[in-house]
C-alpha cells in the first residue's frame, strides 16, 4: 500500500501537506499538555475504561486539569461512564470544544460523533482483503486527528482509554511524541495473566516506560497473584481495586464512584493507584 509520502502528485489535494499540517497541530496541541498516560490491557472486559474513568476523577477531585481520550473507537465508553453521553459538540475556528463531566473532566470519544446506538464503526477499503490494513491506518489516522483537532487547553494529564490488544500502544506511542508511560490493567484470573503477561512485554517494548500493573476486580474469584506477575515482570504494582457492584452501576449512570462513596474500599484503592501513578510520574 503507498504511504502518503510516497505520492508524487495527488491531483492537487496535497495530502502530505496536510497531514504535516495535522501533525504540527497535534504537536502544538500537546504542547500544553503536562503528561499523556495510556491505560492498556491485552485483555478486553477487565476494566480499562472503569479504572481511567476512576483514575480521572481522583486526579480532578485534587484539583488536576484532566483530559480523557477514548482511543477504543470501535467500543467507545468513555462518554457513557463520565456523563457526557449526547452532549453537542461545539466547533470553532480552533477546533472542537470537548464536554466536561460534573468533576470537570474533558471527553474526548467516537462516541460523541457516531449518529446512533446502533452504528457501528466501518473502515471503508477498496477491497476486503486490505480492510485490516485499513483499518490500523484508519484507526491511526482517527486517533490522531482527535489528538489535533480536540481543544483540550492546558492539561496536567490526558489519559489514554485504549481498546484491548497488545499491539495498539506502540501505535499511539508512535502517534504521541511524549507519551509519559503506560498502565497495565489485569483481573485475577489465569486467562488474564497469560493475556496480560505479554501485553506487560509489548508495552515494556514501546518508547514510554510501564508505570505499573494494576490489579481490577479483586477477590471477584479466586486467582493468581497480579503482584506476584507485576515482580516477574520486574514493573511496579500499583494496587488492587476490589470489585465492587456499585462501582459498576455509578458507571452506568454516568456518575463518579470516587466523588459518590469515598469511603469504600474501591474508591480509596483508586486513590492509592493514582497516587502511585502521580509518583511514578514524578508528581504529575
Ligand atoms: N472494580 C470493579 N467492580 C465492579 N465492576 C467493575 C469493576 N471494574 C469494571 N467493572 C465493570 O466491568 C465491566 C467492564 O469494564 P470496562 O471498564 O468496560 O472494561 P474494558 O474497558 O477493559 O473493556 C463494566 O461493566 C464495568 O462497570
Ligand atoms: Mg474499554
């Protein structure tokens, strides 16, 4: 497939000037960005989404700007859990002005554009065949324009919500220059370790440094020892966020579980991830 570069002439649309263009912006965009985290998993369902949402609302309860980009485009949640779900956006000159949540979080997800419930994601491609190829360079392209084009003003932290799978930091550690590091998230379960364990070894390989290994869902059932994982791994372990039924529902309704019950057990563990991150960080 040609990359952009390698058109010579493009009929006068100068798509190489304007991705140039794109990627100037999204530099000065992230310019007034203190600190850019991803929150990945190899594994789907175990919390990704929960423990950002969870980890945005600590970090703006201590009076840290916060920003949230749903990088999972295809399964956007992030609107839904931080109770921007059906805001307008509003588009300037500068860009488009992203929603805040109650705790004042800027949102940033697919979910804001998508027209329906019910319409998916489609990657148009000339053939079947090269749809998966597409698809990365679409996603890419998606991710990056979202980056450039969201006006996220000056920010101590912007957060990654990034989709299941090993392979999708090095793309958006590719995309962001200063990438400040990732956070891995895992469930007690042996699945998830064998999933997640090389995830930790994909995302050791990418340019920013693993902060840690959190474990989510904790005592839902009987499992391996994320510690234990995060030690062989030789990466920090940042704790472990107990299920919690409640901690789901607060999701659904688009509420901060932090800010709604800061006394339960799960609430006080994402205070100690955060303040773990904020550490690694070098107080973020
Ligand atoms: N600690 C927890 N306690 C209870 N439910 C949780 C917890 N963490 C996540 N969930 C729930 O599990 C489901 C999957 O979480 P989600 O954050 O969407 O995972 P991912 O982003 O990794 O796919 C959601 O319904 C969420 O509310
Ligand atoms: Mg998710």
């Amino acid at each position: 497939m040609k990359r952009y570069r390698d058109i010579a002439g493009d009929g006068g649309s100068d798509i190489a000037g304007q991705v140039e263009a794109q990627q100037a912006r999204l530099r000065s965009r992230l310019a007034a960005v203190k600190r850019i985290v991803a929150v990945v998993s190899g594994k789907g369902g175990v919390g990704k989404s929960s423990l950002t949402a969870g980890l945005a609302a600590c970090f703006a309860t201590d009076g840290r700007r916060v920003g949230v980009l749903d990088a999972d485009l295809n399964g956007p949640t992030m609107a839904k859990m931080l109770g921007v779900r059906g805001r307008q956006l509003v588009v300037t000159g500068a860009g488009v002005e992203p929603p805040r949540s109650a705790l004042g979080v800027k949102v940033m997800s697919m979910d804001l554009l998508l027209p329906t419930d019910a319409t998916p994601l489609e990657w148009e491609a000339p053939t079947q065949s090269e749809s998966h190829t597409w698809r990365g360079t679409m996603e890419a392209n998606a991710l990056r324009e979202f980056l450039a084009d969201t006006c996220w003003g000056e920010l101590d932290l912007l957060l990654l919500d990034l989709p299941p799978g090993a392979d999708r930091l090095a793309t958006v550690a590719a995309l962001v220059p200063g990438l400040a590091g990732s956070v891995v998230v895992t469930i007690p379960s042996d699945v998830a370790h064998l999933v997640v364990r090389r995830s930790i070894t994909v995302a050791a390989r990418a340019r920013a440094p693993v902060l840690g290994l959190v474990e989510n869902m904790a005592g839902l059932f009987p499992g391996p020892d994320a510690a234990a994982l995060a030690r062989e791994a030789g990466i920090p372990f940042l704790g472990r966020v107990p299920f919690d039924p409640e901690l789901a529902a607060a999701a659904d309704r688009g509420e901060a579980f932090v800010a709604l019950r800061p006394e339960a057990p799960a609430a006080r563990a994402l205070r100690a991830v955060a303040a773990g991150i904020r550490a690694a960080l070098g107080d973020a």
